[in-house]
C-alpha cells in the first residue's frame, strides 16, 4: 500500500500533466471569461483544487463531527435532520397595534419565531414626543415607549411557546426588562422564556451608530444582563455579536469573522473582570451574521467563524463546558445587495444567500423581501421570503446530510483562508490593546472603509457586475404598492404616550427612576432597577435619560 507521501508525489505529476497538456491549451484556444477570478471578498481563486489543497492529516483535529469540538461541522449532532432551523422573520413598523397584526400574520404562515425591528428613537433611547424622536417614529421599526406598548406588541402571542428576538443594543436592558415585565403579566415566569436581544454596542461604534453611552458604561451594562440573565433568565441569549453590520458597511468575509469574534472577546473579558466564570455565561453569547452572494465563499465563512471561536474559548479563556465554545447563530440575508432595479431580481439572489446560510449551518434565518431597497416589506413580499426558507427547508435535500459541502477541496480551502486572515486581524487587535482600542484609533473603520472602496471601485469599472444596475438594465417605470409610514402613526403614538402618562402613578415613576439613578452611580446591577421603573410605566426616553445624566453621551471620533 503506498504512502501518503508517495500518493502526493502521483498527485502531483497528474495535476501538472492536466495543467500543461489539458487546461493551457484549452485556454490558448478558447480564453476564459476572466483576466481573475476572485472571490466577493477579492481573494484569487485558482481554476481547480484538489487533495494537494488540503491534505487529509490531522481530520478529528480539524474537521470532527458535528456537535463536537471544533463544531466546523455544526453545533447539533444531527443538524436540520432533528430541526429544521427557526424561521425567524424581522418585522415591526408603525404601532405596536400594527407590528403585532404582521407578526401574528407571520406566524400563521408558519414562521417559527419572532424578530423586532424598533423604530430609531426607541433604538436611541427617545420616546416618541421627544423633539429628536420627530419624522421617525413608526418608519424602521415599531415605536416601543412603556410596558403600555409591549402589551399591545405581544398580545395573543404566548411568550412561553415563541422565541423572540429583539434588534436592540443601547437601550437593550429597558427591552430586556419590559419583555420580562409582559410574560410575567401573561403567567409565564422568567425561567421559561426564551429569545435574543442584540445588545452588541461594539458594533455600533464601528458600523451601525445606534448608541447612547460611552464605552465603559455601554460594557456595564452588557455585564449586568450576562449577570442577570444567568440567574434569572437561563434560556435566553443575552448577546447577538454582529457581524451582520460589519458586513452591510462593506467589510470582507474574513474581516466579518475577525472583527466579529474580536467583539466577542471584548465581551468575555469584561465579563470575567466583572468576576463572572466563563462557563456561567458563555453557553448564552449568540453571534448574528451575513448571507452575501458568493455562496461557496459564505458557506466557508460560517464554518472559519465556528472553529475560531471554539479554539478561542477553549484555549484563551479555558471553557470547560462544551456549549460554551459553541458558536450558535443567528443568519440575515444581505441587505446592501438588494437592488431598487428590477425589485424581482432580489428574490434569486435572497435564495442563493438563503442556501449560503443553512449550507453554513445557521440555527435561525431571516430572509430579506424583494422591496426592501425600496420601502418597508409589504405582505406579499414577507410572505414570499418566508416561504423561500421553507422551499429550501422542504424541497431543496440539503437538509437531507450534515455539513455538506465538508470535504470540498475549494470549500475546505477557503475554510483555512479566511480563519487564517480572521485570525491576523484577531492578533492586530490584542497589539492594540483590544477592541475598544482599536475602535477608538479608527483602525477597525479604515479597513472596513478600504474594502467597501475597493468593492465600490470594482462595480463602478464594470469589473463586478451586478445585474440590473451595471449589467442587463431595462427602463422601469415608477414603482408600485409599496408600504407607506405616515404622520398618523406619529400623532397616534404620541396619543397614546400621553394617556398611559396621565394614568400612571407618576410618583411611583419618580421613585423608581431615582433609584436607578442611585444604582447607576454605584456599582449594583443595574437590571432589577430597570424592570422596577418599567413595571411602573416609566418611558423608555425617561429610563436612559436618567442612565444619560450618571454616564454621558459617546461622541464619534472622525476617522478620515
């Protein structure tokens, strides 16, 4: 039987023989489409590979099986076999009236779990008649000001049987806390609910920009839910790392993965400085990323991200437990590819990025709508991105096997680039000191900006065609039945606000709110203070308002 060494010597001589004697001079003849071939993240891709690209050495190392370390293969030894992935579409506009219609709508369609988009003044931390919350109260998401308005978003909606998550960072322990507060006054207790909170504020210093408090205080409370939560709250995800946004601002594949899990080790450390054990908390970190377009690349960069983090946890923060080097996620399908051109054409490329995330293994999926380049999804878009998962899920067969693109040449190949280059940036990072300090000297921003660029420059030049837009146009006429925000929510809003203002016990309000303030300027936890103010119908602009005047306001620095 020959050996490993001598099949790589025959390899070798059969692969030089096909380049020379096959592939040149097919190509002198008939030349390829391409100057290079390039991945959406502009690495060379060579025109085939084969076992010399990655020799088979070391497989229960690398690879293993699913649900075991190093969970390349998936987090869950029987995958989409046992479950299929939680459907879980994002959704909210408007009132909190109007947000639970789709979402119950949604769920009779068979959607498994339920997704809050907030408007931006709740995502800053405003209530809807505050003077900086005018023009866009209802237009991105819902208006959630009290406990009065979460009543009315999860109304009919069993928080013991629906998982939920919420998109919210700044203001994440007020949603957290009046979340809580609502399956309490439905008769569920806190162990039984589960769901996710984003509740990434990294991020947003790096790519989104919905914060409110400076760093530290911005950690402390992330540390207090991780605390909170571990005690109270056993099945719920205290943090979404995002990666999502990193990729919507123009990031690559690899600095998606690096930057992202970068985050996630800002977020260990500070929990462990707060004197929590890393296997207390760590089973309840989620990641959240992006489904782009070049499917083989995106499918690599789910598998790269599972294994980095696994190592990291095991060997940098020495988790013991094997759910705590588990990387569970959540999948977005990519938003910044969908073009206001020819709406339809969406609805392939949200498929191709669709498959990109359950060939990845991803345990929850929001599939994005046709229009949403345009406006606010209508119902027939959302209806049909959901049922774009559940053709997948039921018709496609690639849930029929675990992990199968394993063992691909180009797949297994890209899998070992990308945690390579992720890794790079990982240890630029700790040079500098960590994630905040890297975010704070721009470095994070400036690569994100140079590839956005290098991408920007490539479609412009023709050199990346995106159909419809550079490639293939035809003349379109205005666009039609699209969903529309007007004033009325706003005034309604506002309405409302001022009612449960009048009905509540405003001294009570008062109490609690200078108890949190108290709290805030100490070193307490502060959740238990949050869920007592929202208990007693305090807004969600009064709660961080109070956290404002303790902790302050960040201000961005200028990256040029």
């Amino acid at each position: 039987m020959q050996n490993l060494e001598e099949l790589k010597l025959k390899m070798q001589d059969a692969f030089k023989n096909w380049d020379e004697k096959t592939y040149k001079k097919t190509t002198q003849k008939f030349p390829e489409q391409k100057k290079e071939f390039t991945t959406a993240s502009f690495n060379p891709v060579k025109p085939l590979y084969t076992p010399l690209d990655n020799e088979p050495d070391n497989y229960t190392e690398k690879l293993g099986f699913p649900g075991e370390f190093p969970f390349i293969r998936g987090v869950q030894p029987t995958m989409y076999r046992g479950r299929f992935w939680t459907m879980r579409q994002y959704a909210g506009f408007g009132t909190a009236k109007e947000s639970n219609e789709r979402y119950r709508y949604l769920l009779s369609q068979g959607q498994s779990g339920l997704s809050v988009a907030f408007d931006l003044p709740t995502q800053i931390g405003y209530d809807s008649d505050d003077s900086m919350a005018y023009g866009e109260v209802g237009k991105v998401g819902v208006a959630i000001d009290t406990l009065a308005d979460m009543e009315i978003l999860f109304d009919q909606i069993p928080l013991d049987k629906v998982s939920t998550s919420m998109t919210i960072n700044a203001p994440a322990s007020v949603l957290l806390a009046m979340y809580i507060a609502v399956a309490e006054k439905q008769g569920v207790t806190r162990d039984k609910i589960s769901g996710t909170i984003q509740n990434d504020i990294l991020k947003e210093y790096i790519a989104r920009g919905t914060y409110i408090f400076p760093p530290k205080p911005s950690m402390r409370l992330i540390t207090n839910i991780f605390e909170f939560c571990s005690k109270e709250v056993p099945k719920w995800n205290t943090i979404s790392i995002s990666g999502y946004h990193i990729r919507e601002a123009g990031s690559t594949a690899a600095q998606e993965v690096g930057f992202t899990l970068a985050d996630g080790i800002a977020y260990v450390n500070a929990a462990i400085k707060a004197g929590l054990d890393v296997d207390d908390f760590a089973g309840q970190l989620s990641f959240f990323f992006n489904a782009h377009n070049d499917l083989l690349e995106e499918v690599a960069k789910f598998r790269a991200a599972r294994r980095l983090w696994a190592k990291i946890m095991k060997d940098r923060f020495t988790a013991k437990k094997a759910k705590s080097m588990m990387l569970r996620f959540h999948t977005q399908t990519a938003g910044s590819t969908l073009t206001a051109q020819q709406v339809d054409n969406n609805i392939v490329r949200v498929t191709i990025q669709t498959l990109a995330a359950v060939l990845g293994g991803t345990q929850s999926l929001h599939t994005n709508s046709r229009d949403e380049a345009l406006a606010l999804p209508t119902e027939d878009s959302v209806r049909i991105a959901l049922r774009t998962q559940q053709i997948v899920a039921n018709e496609s067969g690639v849930i029929n096997t675990i992990d199968p693109l394993a063992g691909s040449y180009y797949v297994e190949t890209l899998t070992d680039q990308i945690e390579k280059e992720a890794e790079e940036y990982i240890k630029k990072i700790d040079a500098m000191g960590g994630m905040i300090e890297a975010i704070e000297q721009g470095y994070v921003q400036s690569e994100i900006q140079r590839a956005s660029y290098q991408f920007t420059k490539a479609m412009e030049k023709g050199e990346r065609i995106i159909v419809g837009v550079n490639k293939f146009q035809i003349k379109e006429g205005e666009p039609k039945g699209l969903l529309k925000i007007d004033m009325k929510a706003q005034e309604e809003q506002v309405k409302f606000l001022s009612k449960v203002r009048s009905e509540r016990n405003n001294k009570v309000v008062e109490e609690k709110l200078a108890a949190l303030k108290k709290a805030a300027e100490g070193e307490d936890n502060l959740m238990p203070f949050i869920i007592d103010a929202v208990k007693a119908y305090a807004g969600i602009g009064e709660i961080c308002n109070t956290m404002r005047a303790v902790f302050g306001e960040y201000k961005e620095n200028v990256v040029v």
